[in-house]
C-alpha cells in the first residue's frame, strides 16, 4: 500500500471503529445503568434502540451529506458531534437523559461509517480492495465484539458512566490523522438533501419500535401501541414511495436491481438481526442469572475478536479470489450451529464447557461471512455509488439488529430468565441459518454473474 492507502485504511477504521465499538460497548453496562438510574428492561432496550434508531434512520442521509459537502468533512463532524454527544451521555441524570444523549450519539455515528467505507472504495481496487475490506471488517467487528469486555472493566473497575468516554481516544486519533492526509474533498454539483425523506424514514424505523418494545407494559389494545405501529408502517411506506418518485433519493431502489446487491441486504438483515439479538441476550444473561461481573462477562466474547483479527482480512482475500458466495452460505450455517450449541447453557453457566464452544463457532462463522458478505454487496455496484451503497446496507444492519432487540420481549415471553433465553438462542440460530440459506440462493460469484449475462 501507499502512504496514502495506509491513512486511508487507517482513518476508516478508526471512524467506524468509533460507531461499532459505541454500538455494542453499552451492552454489557445495561445492570449497572438500571441499578443506577432505575428502569427494567424496556429501559435497557430503549439505551440500545436510541443509538440504533438515529443511527439507522440517518444513515441515508449522511450519504447525501458527504456527496454535498465532501466526505472528510462529513467524517470530521461525526467526529466531533460523536465527541460531544458521548460526554452528555456520561454526566446523564436520568434514564430519559441518556436515551436522548445515545439518539445524538446515533446522529453523529450515521456521519461516520459510509464516508470511511466509501474511501475504502475510491482508493482501492480488486483484490488489494478485497483485502481492505477485510482489514476493516476485521478491526470494526471487533470493535463491536470487544466493547462488551471493555465496557465491562470500565463497569466493574470504575463506572459505567466512563464506558461513554472510551472512544476519546480514537477521536482524537482519526481527527489528527485527517489532518496529515491533506485530501482535498470532492463534492458531487446539483445533491439535493431530501429532509422530508429524512423524517419519513426515522418516523417509520423509530415508531414500529416504540411499539414493540413498549407493548410489553401497555398492551398491544393500547391506542399508543397500535397506532404508533400503524403510523410508522405508513411512514415507511411513503418514504420508499418518495424515493421511487423524487430526482435525488436519498436510497435509490435502481440498486436493488442488482442482484448481488439486493440479495446480499436481505441476508444482512437475518445476519445481523441473529448478531444483535444473541450478543444482547447472552451478555445480560451472563450477569443477571449466571452472576458474571461485567468484566468476565464481556470476556466471553474474546475469542470472536481474536478469530476476527487473525482470519478477517486473510478470507476477504480468499473471497475476493474465489468469490463470496461459498463464505455467505457456510459462515451464517457455522454462526447458527454455535448459538444451537450455547443451548446448553444452564444457570450456574459453566463457561469452558458451555459458553466457550459456541463462542468459538461463532466467531469463526462470523470471519466467514463479514468480509465477503461487505465485498458481495459493494463491488456488485459502481464506484461511484460505493458510499449511498454503504450507507444503505449499514441501514439495513443497524435497523435489523434495533428490530430484533426490540422483538425481545416478544420472543422470551418470559423476560430473560433460563427458558426466555433458550427462546432467544433458538432464534438467534434460526437467523443465521436463515442467512446462510439466502446466501446461497441470491448470490453469485462474479464470474457467475457474467455467465449469467452472457446467457441472457
């Protein structure tokens, strides 16, 4: 690589590090934070689902902006936004504080992940970007997997308040490397914000979830569950109209054309939905009922972090060689048999015999299926559309693993007490088994795909 590659791959990684990393680094923080400042288990939903909700809702958006205004400027913002919203989380008062300080935190982290992604793309090609992606994938999954150890030495050692200053550092590192990269941004004449778009799709992400996570305490006969489900659902609709209908969208449905590209978001939905779903209910299962302290229970997932760092990059080039398909199938089944295996997990939770060989598979179906999973969708689209293609297929992970955090009370019935987590275990499984099935459906290697055509 360049001088330039290597500060480019340098600064993706840190600025979506920065997103993933808050993501999930809360996660393992949620007793504390109800013992702290009071609320059950709508409340610990509601301290996820903020983050993911803006997040989700203006990634979209932020395409647009670093099309208007340059990528690195959209990047430097993040940043800073991400910088501030985080203190404010850490001096939060109450719960309510918080969730409003994770939404600003959700706003500023849609800035960050497709502007970095979206360089990866304009600065490298075939396998050399195969192998980019991979590296990112590698450090940005493991940001995500490791903030629950993280979070849990902050908790156990100091507080969970300081959980929210863990990405300082990053920050600061990202907005210094920024600066030696010198780019000049490029901005695209004649982008359009579409607001009203904007507020369409985080009326229509934001609202089903309100619904889904509050009917456990008011009841789905509940004129505030039931309608705000409905307006959400009406919302949704008239944002994917709006699209098919303005001259700028903000997501446009041509893409889902594409075959690679459509198919690749649907097994992303199932894929991350099990990711959210069954790090969420093992963490707060793990300290709840099995006793764990934040520390250990965050240490559970070490071993995904490590298999992510060693394997990530090394089968991106493997994916970029060969083609993605094989990886997308087999990594989501592996995924799916290592949940299957955690099935096993019994209230006195035994780690080495229980927790540790699902883990395991876990990972290694996890460095399986991200990198290809990445290359699959954006190098079956053109360049130029690299970073509204990132975007979207962020928003669809994002408000995947939201959906699924917030159908939890749906799917444990119970809460999560012993049986209630065997229900979340068993669906954590059944998604990724799920994404690997439409992964060998829907998608074609590259050759494949210019067979195909030639058919045609």
């Amino acid at each position: 690589m360049t001088r330039e590659q290597r500060l480019v791959l340098a600064i993706a990684i840190l600025a979506s590090f920065v997103a993933f990393l808050d993501g999930s680094v809360v996660t393992v923080a949620l007793p504390a934070i109800k013992e702290d400042l009071g609320g059950g288990l709508a409340t610990q939903q509601w301290v996820v689902d903020a983050y993911l909700i803006t997040l989700g809702g203006l990634i979209l958006v932020a395409g647009s902006l670093s099309d208007l205004y340059g990528r690195i400027k959209v990047i430097r913002w993040g940043l800073i936004g991400f910088g501030v919203a985080s203190v404010l989380c850490a001096v939060a008062p109450t719960p309510e504080f918080l969730v409003v300080a994770r939404a600003l935190q959700g706003i500023a982290g849609a800035m960050l992940v497709p502007s970095s992604l979206a360089m990866i793309m304009s600065s490298f090609r075939d396998v050399a970007q195969a192998k980019a992606i991979g590296a990112w994938t590698a450090w940005t999954s493991a940001a995500f997997i490791a903030g629950p150890l993280v979070g849990g030495i902050f908790v156990d050692l100091l507080s969970w308040r300081l959980v929210f200053a863990i990405n300082v550092v990053p920050i600061a590192i990202t907005l210094w490397l920024l600066v030696r990269l010198g780019h000049t941004d490029v901005r695209k004449e004649g982008v359009r914000i579409d607001f009203l778009g904007a507020v369409l799709a985080t009326i229509g992400i934001g609202a089903p979830v309100f619904a889904l996570i509050e009917q456990g305490n008011l009841g789905w006969q509940n004129p505030a569950i039931w309608a705000t489900m409905a307006v959400g659902i009406l919302s949704f609709a008239a944002f994917l109209w709006r699209q098919h209908t303005i001259r700028d969208p903000m997501m446009p449905l041509s893409l889902f054309h594409v075959r690679n590209f459509s198919w690749g978001n649907v097994a992303t939905t199932f894929i991350y939905a099990g990711i959210s779903l069954g790090n969420f209910a093992l963490m707060v299962f793990l300290q709840e009922t099995g006793g764990y302290p934040a520390t250990l229970a965050g240490l559970a997932l070490m071993p995904v972090e490590i298999i992510l760092i060693l394997l990530s990059s090394y089968i991106g080039g493997l994916g970029g060689k060969y083609g993605p398909r094989l990886f997308m199938t087999v990594g989501p089944l592996v995924m799916g048999i290592g949940f299957i295996v955690l099935l096993t997990i019994t209230p006195d939770v035994n780690y080495l015999t229980q927790v540790l060989p699902g883990v395991v598979l876990f990972g290694l179906g996890l460095a399986i299926t991200v990198a290809p999973l990445t290359s699959a969708i954006l190098g079956s689209i053109d360049p130029s559309q690299s970073g509204i293609g990132s975007a979207i297929n962020n928003a669809v992970a994002r408000v995947a693993g939201l959906v699924a955090i917030a159908f939890l009370g749906v799917i444990t019935i119970t809460g999560l007490d012993p049986a209630g987590f065997r229900r979340a275990m068993i669906t954590t499984a059944a998604l990724f088994i799920l994404g690997g099935v439409v992964s060998f459906i829907g998608i074609r290697n590259p050759i494949k795909q210019r067979a195909d055509a030639a058919h045609e």
